[in-house]
C-alpha cells in the first residue's frame, strides 16, 4: 500500500473485491452486512433507576456521513426504550437543535453561554424535545466563536466535562453531536466521553480519514481521559446492492472487526425528509426501514453498553 500521510499507523490498504454473501443451503443463520452471522437483539428490559449516564461522542472530522442523524436517531430510539437521554449540539451549524425542530438561531441561551459563562448552568440551557425522555442542550452559530476564545481559558479542554458534570446523574445517555473537525470544541467532547460513535458513510474516501481519527481519540485517552475507548463504527448510507458498499464494509471489518456494529444503515431519502420535518425518523416515519435500522442500533448498543 501507499504511505499515507492521512493515516498514520493504521494500514487501511486497498480495496480487494468483497465476495457476496454466499446463500446458505444447510439453514444455517444467513449473513448480516458485516459478514457475520444475523443476530437478533432483544428489546431490552426497562430501567427500574437512572443514570449515571454513559457519556458517548458521536465523532468523524468528514462531514456529512451521519454524525448529526446518527445523533438524533440513536438518541430518539434509546428513549423509546426507556433510556433518558441527553443530547449535546456542539456543532455551530446547529443541524442538531434544528433537526429537532429547535428554531437556533432565535434562542436566548445555548451551549456557547455554557462554555464561556461560569453562572449558566446546564439547566439554564436544556430544551424538552417532543420526544418523550429526549432532551438537548442546543446550539447555534454563537458556537462558532467558543474554539478561539476557548484557548486562552485554563482546563480549556475540561470546559464541557464541567458543565456537564451536575446533570450526569439524571440521564442514562448523554450523546455529543460533534462539529466535522478535530479542533477544541470535539477535544472538550472526547475527553468528556467515555466513548466514541463513529459513524461512516460506506464509500471508500471515508476510510482514510479514519486512522487520524483513532490516532486522535487514542492521544486524548493518553494524555486527557484514560478511560476513553472506542464504542463502534456504524456504516451509513449503506447500499448492498452496489460490489462497492460491499468491499468497503468488507475491508472496515477487517481492520475493526467486531467493533463495527452489525447494525447498518441503509441510504434513503426518508432521512433528509426528516430534517426538514425536524423530527426523528422513528417518530416521523416509525414504519420506515431507516427507523427500524436505528431502533435496531439502539439495541445492539443497550446490548453492548449495558451487557
Ligand atoms: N442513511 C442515510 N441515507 C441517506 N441520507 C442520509 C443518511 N444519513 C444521513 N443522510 C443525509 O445526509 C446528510 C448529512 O447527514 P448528517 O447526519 O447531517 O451528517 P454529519 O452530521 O456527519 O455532517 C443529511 O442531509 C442527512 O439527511
Ligand atoms: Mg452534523
């Protein structure tokens, strides 16, 4: 393989044609997307107490492969199994808050003022979603100035783990939007985590970023938050009909083997629908394969998070 400067340390390699699935005449389980055996994850049984909530960042510096639907998605079908579940926007686009149908840019308090000003606290700032035991702590461009004024702060990576610390107790599961980028305001998220989400569109340039992704969850474990560990990568915008989709999951499983999740999400429309209806999808289109898809994830991750 050729070196690549993007992917320290991590040989991601080249694509070799994935064969398909090969049809299973003895009745044997058939294969899921990862080329594991299917498995069936149960609803999970109700909490009877909450929290202390699992801290998880939803993290890749690519844009657009799923972070912000993942989010949302995950977030909503934990609730509807229970789960009280916080989200955190700490993205200044805002696409989470307005994917919940938030109007951002007209609110009075928002992450930012968390960040910067030591007498909000994050109960100033929390918004009820429609969604019942899903709430969020939103954004808006304001956030956008934080990285800057960030820097010249003491503990300036610490600053969200902070503000989060007093409402842990509450909730189940805290999952951080994070911005397409690897500078402060995602730091502050890592090291606030006690995992990481990586969501990845199925398509072969997203493979390459995502060593010095690794690279940089492994350096803050190293020198801000020892417990920090990979969650799983979820592949999204998944095609099996198309040999691509196929040998990029192929080649993914192979260099993370059973941390990606045997839940993928198929591509469709529905999901661009839903930020416009500013919604989940399984609250949107609950019928739909792509709320099944993350109800599904929901599970698999209750599964392996609380196991
Ligand atoms: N599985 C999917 N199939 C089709 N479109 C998707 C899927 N997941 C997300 N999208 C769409 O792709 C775009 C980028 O997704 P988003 O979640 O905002 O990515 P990110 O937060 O990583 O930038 C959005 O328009 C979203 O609706
Ligand atoms: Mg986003």
């Amino acid at each position: 393989m050729t070196p690549d400067a993007d992917n320290p340390g991590l040989d991601l390699g080249e694509l070799r044609h994935a064969q398909p699935p090969a049809p299973r005449a003895d009745g044997a389980v058939p294969l899921g997307p990862t080329g594991r055996p299917v498995r069936e994850f149960p609803d999970p049984a109700p909490r009877i107490s909450h929290g202390p909530a699992k801290v998880i960042a939803i993290c890749n510096q690519k844009g657009g492969v799923g972070k912000t639907t993942t989010t949302i998605n995950l977030g909503a079908s934990l609730a509807s199994y229970g789960r009280r579940v916080l989200l955190v926007d700490l993205d200044p686009q805002g696409a989470l808050s307005a994917g919940l149908g938030v109007a951002h840019h007209e609110l009075d308090l928002t992450v930012h003022n968390l960040l910067m000003e030591s007498a909000v606290s994050a109960d100033d700032v929390l918004l009820r979603t429609r969604v019942d035991g899903l709430d969020l702590l939103p954004s808006n461009i304001d956030l956008s100035a934080a990285e800057i004024q960030l820097v010249n702060e003491v503990g300036r990576e610490q600053t969200l783990a902070r503000a989060l610390h007093p409402i842990l107790d509450r909730y189940d599961y805290v999952l951080i939007d994070c911005q397409p980028s690897l500078g402060l305001l995602t730091v502050n998220a890592l090291a606030c985590a006690e995992s990481v989400i990586i969501p990845m569109e199925c398509e072969y340039f997203s493979l390459r970023g995502l060593a010095l992704l690794t690279d940089t969850v492994e350096k803050v474990r190293d020198r801000l938050n020892f417990r920090l560990r990979l969650a799983g990568i979820v592949v999204t915008m998944y095609d099996s009909r198309t040999l691509h989709a196929r040998d990029v999951m192929a080649r993914v499983v192979e260099v993370f083997g059973d941390k990606v999740y045997d839940t993928a999400i198929s591509r469709t429309v529905r999901f661009p629908e839903t930020s416009v209806a500013g919604e989940p999808i399984t609250s949107w289109a609950p019928k739909s394969s792509g709320a099944a898809a993350y109800r599904q994830l929901a599970r698999e991750v209750i599964e392996r998070e609380e196991g």
